[in-house]
C-alpha cells in the first residue's frame, strides 16, 4: 500500500508539473511576442511609430497576407460613401441576403456570433459593417464588398497613396475555388493545380463564383470545408500588403483629419469599439483596430491617442505558423499591444529588440 501511495504521490506530482509548464507556456506574455518577431524577420513584419516617429520596424516592406486586416480597406470605403450620401447607412438590409455569404465552419462562428446581437430578421447597412469589423464576418464582408464595389474598393487604395497592395477580392467565394474548378482531383495535385492559377485567374473565379451565390443560395450545400494544405494555397493567395503601408495608414486614422468630419465619424463607429469599454474611456482619446488570422496567420493594425496626447500606430503581420506557435500567440497579443501602448520600458525594448531599417 505504501508503496502504491509513492507511485499515486509520483504521477500526481509530474501532472500538476505538466499543467503548470503547459499554463505557464499559454499563458498571456508580451515578451513571447517581441521574441518571436525579433527571431523569425523571414516570417514576421512589424512597423511601430510613437508620436509620428519611427520607433521599429522588421521587413516592413515585405509582402505579406493580411486576412482580416484588409477589412480596414471596406470598412474605410463605406465610412467615404456613407458620408458623400451615396447610401444611407439606417437602410435595412434582410438577414438572408447576408446569408448567401455564409459558409458553416469558414469563419470561427463570428458571423453566428454577430447575428446574436441582432433582433429582428433585418440589419441596417451601418450594423453590418459594424459586424465586419467587430466580429469579423466574412459574410458581412463580402456582402459589403458586393455593394460598395470591389472596383471602388480598389480604387481608394491607390487614392490613399497605398503602393504596395494586392488586388481585394470576395474572400467567402475563394474558398470555393478549387470545388469549381478543380472539382475531382484532390491531395497533391489538387495543391499544384491551385497553384498553378494566374492571379487573374484565381480573382475572376473568385467574382464568377460569387455571382453564384448571389443567385442560388444552394451552390454551396454540401461542399466540404478544403483541407488544410488547400487553406494553405488560400491563405496565401488573400490580399496582401506591407506594414509600412498599414501603419502609415493607421495614422491617416490616427489624425482624425486626413478625411472630412463626417467620413471619421462613420469610420470611429466602426473601427473604435474599443472606446465603449468605460475603462478604456479613462485613459484612451481615441484608439481602433483590425486583426486577422488564418491556420497560418495572425495580422493586426492599430491606432491610438491617450489622454496625454501620446499617439501610436502599430502594424505587425505574422505568416508561417504552427498551429502551437499560433494558439501561443493569440493570448500574448493584448499584453504586447496594451504594453507598447503604456509601458515605456517595454517600448523602449521594442526599439532595442527589432531596431530600424531592418528589411
């Protein structure tokens, strides 16, 4: 018996190692964050500016896929729109238009998780890009992309100075690009064959396939998620662009200025949720962000002014992750964002840790 209690004493001690290693190694760390970036510059990209000076930056000008994040473009074209009256943002919108967009199992339940908050069998069109944003739905974000025009859309990249961005393109309608095209073959070759598509190719199946779904809404019935390696072809096909491009951009929002009044006022309902939390009202003036992420990605754009007058831009893109690496990050982001944005020390070592000009 005694020596059965030392064996039970024994493997509960090595459990309750292994629980508080496995804690300790996901449990939020801003460190892990810097560390990372500052160890894989040929998979990470970071731009960070502290009053309108250039604190750090790592591969800030290499191309890269900003999954969610490129939903800031949409959202800053229906902020333009909404305030040149070219639509009214109260306008109601039925739910099963939206529907058409939504592919079960494609998105993280965000767009269940915002059709939660919403009553009635309708949204207004201010309420969808809300959800875009907040919640991340790429349902909404197609349907927005439908409805402001993806040329428009496109558009107001180059006429915000942005020179290296890839074409935006329905994203929920690529995801069935190789059940459309490639329909019987699967495994390696159905990787070779995706990869095989022209860009043009890949961006008109993208709209040909959205046409589809607008018109019948069983297109997309019984089509199985693509596995992982073809998520690795989409993921790395999304829209892409620099973080010097995104947290130059993050301080055009920043100013509250670059747009007119009104354009800042329909993009701060938007982009700044952030400011609902009473907690957050005491320190912050203003802050809004973007993030993204894929099996593979993880991408996030950010600005803020506190009440000091201090004003920050943040960008930073990660690709190439495991899923460990990925989970471990995801619940050190807010500690690494909270302490670039209040703690001066770890700014600083921000500053010491990736440095300048390092692309």
């Amino acid at each position: 018996m005694k020596k059965l209690l030392l064996i039970l004493g024994g493997i509960i001690t090595i459990l309750a190692l292994i629980i508080g290693i496995t804690f300790s190694y996901f449990s939020p760390n801003k460190n892990h964050v810097l560390s990372y970036i500052a160890k894989h510059p040929e998979t990470t990209s970071i731009t960070l500016f502290r009053n309108g000076s250039l604190v750090a930056e790592q591969s800030s000008d290499e191309m890269r896929p900003l999954a969610s994040t490129v939903k800031i473009m949409i959202a800053i074209e229906y902020a333009v729109q909404a305030s040149e009256e070219i639509f009214n943002p109260d306008s109601m919108i039925a739910l099963e238009e939206l529907d058409r967009f939504y592919f079960q199992g494609s998105d993280g339940g965000a767009h269940p998780a915002w059709l939660n908050t919403i009553d009635a069998d309708s949204a207004t069109i201010r309420e969808i890009a809300q959800g875009m944003i907040r919640y991340s739905s790429n349902a909404n974000t197609d349907w927005l992309s439908a409805f402001l025009g993806l040329e428009n859309i496109n558009r107001r990249i180059t006429s915000l100075g942005i020179k290296n961005h890839s074409e935006i393109y329905y994203l929920v309608s690529s995801l069935f690009i190789a059940h459309e095209r490639f329909p019987t073959i699967e495994g390696e070759p159905l990787i070779d064959s995706l990869q095989s598509l022209t860009q043009k190719e890949y961006v008109d199946l993208s709209d040909e396939i959205h046409q589809k779904l607008v018109a019948d809404t069983s297109y997309m019935t019984g089509v199985p998620l693509i596995g992982l390696d073809a998520q690795k072809v989409w993921s790395d096909r999304l829209p892409a662009s620099t973080t010097t491009e995104y947290a130059q951009l993050m301080s055009k929002l920043n100013s509250k200025t670059y747009f007119s009044a009104q354009t800042h006022q329909y993009l701060d309902e938007v982009m700044e949720s952030l400011m609902e939390n009473p907690a957050n009202q005491e320190w912050l003036s203003h802050a809004g962000m973007k993030g993204g992420s894929t099996a593979f990605v993880l991408t996030k754009a950010l600005y803020a002014k506190d009440k000091d007058g201090e004003t920050t831009e943040l960008a930073y893109f990660l690709d190439g992750l495991t899923l460990i690496e990925s989970i471990r990050l995801q619940g050190s982001l807010n500690a690494f964002e909270l302490a670039i944005l209040t703690d001066d020390e770890f700014l600083a070592k921000v500053a010491e840790r990736i440095g300048i000009n390092s692309n």
